[in-house]
C-alpha cells in the first residue's frame, strides 16, 4: 500500500465532519423516532433553538449551541462551519425539519455559503409535525385534500398570505395554518378568519389544537365565528384548522367533538365556497 500523503489526510480531514437536521416532534419525548433519538445521541454538537435543546437532556462529551429564534441563517451557517471542521452536527427543530423550519434554512445557507460545504454528508430525519399530531388529537379533519399555510409575514409579504390563504379557500381545501399569532403580529389570525367566514359556513369546525404532545395542550372545536371571537386566545404554541366544506363533527360523550373530513368529495368547490362570496 502505498504511503499517505500531507494531502491525503486534509482530504480525509475534511469530510469526517457530517450534519443531520433532526425533527423532535411537537412534543415530548416519546413521540421522537428512533432515527431521530440515535442522530442526536451520535452528534458531537447540537445547534438549535434554545428552548429545543432543552428537551434534550445533556450527554457527556456533546456541546450544545443554543441561539435565538429569529437567526435562522445565521445558526445554519454556524452549523455548517462546526461540521466543516470536523464536527457530527446534529440541527433540531420542533416537529418536522422540513415544515417551516431549520432544513430550508440550512439548504438556503449551504447554497449560499463555502462551496466546501458541499462535500459535507448532510440527512434530514423526520419527525411528526405539528398539523398531524393535532388532527390525531381532534380525529381525521385530514382525511381529504389539505394545505398548509404560514400566517407569518416576517419572511414574506402578507399579501401572499392573503392570496393563498383565499385560493385555498377558493378550492375547499383543509387549511393547517401555522405560526398564527405573536406579540409582533398580533391581528393576522383575526383578519385570516374573517377572510375565511365570508367563503365557509358558520358551521365549519375550526380547530385551535395548542401545545399539543406537551403537559399544557388543549384542543378546542369552534364554529367559524366562534374562531373568530377567539382568535386573541391562540398563541405562539397553537396550530388552527380551518375544515373544509364537508368537514364535520361526531359527538363523543363527555369528551370534544371528533372531527373528521370524509375522503370522498362529491361537491366542486365552485359549489361550495366561491358561491358564498
Ligand atoms: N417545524 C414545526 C413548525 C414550526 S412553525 C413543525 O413541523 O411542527 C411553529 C408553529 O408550529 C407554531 O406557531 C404552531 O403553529 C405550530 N406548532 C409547533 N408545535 C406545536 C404543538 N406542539 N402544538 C400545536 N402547534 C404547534
């Protein structure tokens, strides 16, 4: 066998470094996949939102890189870099990587960023989003054609909001509709709803499924005004779900409404929402 080089061994240097970006699920530990568990139990490092990597309990020769929320970019950059010099970094996110969270970031800073990132070995492990863990709790409101929309307008105009939150509407979609209310922006959800009782019946159940998977969730079933009334009372920690035309509630005594959206669609949506404009 031939002797290693000088070069060899920056080579080899430069690809033990390697980055996963690992959903934890909306919750608490035992909705985390295994996958999930094992990517974080092999990382070196783990680089996240503080808040996040507090669920995940300290392990002996692991650092933990907590940043605020609002850096995104900048934690994925981070994250790149400590994997180019060698690290196992594990980046978390609440719930999925993929939905409205931390993978994008990282692809949108590994595009822009040392074209040596490139060589990194980079995975993605899944984990279960928000919209799924709260139609699991409320029962199948999914079950039909289903969108889901960011109400956030800090990475995009609200008029974009706007426009596909009423084509959704417009096309009798099921709408998940995440980050729908902070101190920032505080009337987005109201405005939302509102938009939304001029296409749907009053009786459409609107779901506001909070903290859920954590010792604090709740689950409420509304009426389209009644979401309206209410669109104060959700928070940083809520998903709300707007049904569909033929999304409906059973009774279960002592218990919340189930709320289930049949798989079978009779109805075009020209029938169903756009004759309510
Ligand atoms: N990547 C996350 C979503 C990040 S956006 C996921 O896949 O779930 C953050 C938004 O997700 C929150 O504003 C809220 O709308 C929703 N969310 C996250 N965790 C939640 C939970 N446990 N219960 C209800 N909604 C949640």
């Amino acid at each position: 066998m031939c002797p290693a080089k000088d070069g060899d061994y920056e080579q080899a240097a430069a690809v033990t470094g390697r980055i996963t970006i690992v959903g934890l699920g909306p919750g608490e530990a035992h909705w985390l996949t295994p996958a999930a568990q094992a990517a974080i139990a092999a990382a070196s490092d783990l680089v996240g939102y503080g808040p996040y990597l507090d669920r995940i309990p300290a392990q002996a020769g692991q650092t933990k890189h907590g940043s605020d929320n609002r850096v995104e970019l900048a934690r994925a950059g981070h994250a790149l870099a400590l994997a180019a010099a060698g690290k196992h970094v594990a980046v978390v996110s609440g719930g999925d990587p993929g939905v409205f969270a931390m993978a994008a970031a990282v692809f949108e800073a590994l595009e822009a960023g040392d074209p040596a990132w490139r060589a990194l070995p980079i995975a993605v492990e899944p984990g279960i989003t928000a919209m799924l863990a709260a139609a699991a709790r409320a029962g199948a409101p999914l079950g039909g054609d289903f969108c889901a929309i960011s109400l956030s307008d800090n990475l995009k105009p609200w008029e974009v909001v706007i426009a596909r939150l009423e084509a959704a509407l417009a096309a009798d979609f099921v709408i998940c509709l995440y980050n729908p209310i902070s101190k920032a922006r505080p009337w987005q959800l109201g405005a939302a709803l509102e938009i939304a009782a001029r296409h749907r019946e009053a009786e459409t159940p609107v779901i506001f499924a909070r903290a859920i998977g954590r010792p604090d969730e709740s689950l409420r079933i509304l009426t389209l005004p009644e979401a309206v009334a209410a669109a104060d009372s959700a928070d940083m920690a809520t998903l709300v779900m707007i049904g569909a035309s033929s999304t409906r509630t059973i009774a279960h005594e002592g218990k919340n409404p189930i709320v289930y959206t049949p798989r079978s669609v009779t109805k075009s949506p020209c029938a169903t929402s756009q004759g309510r404009t």
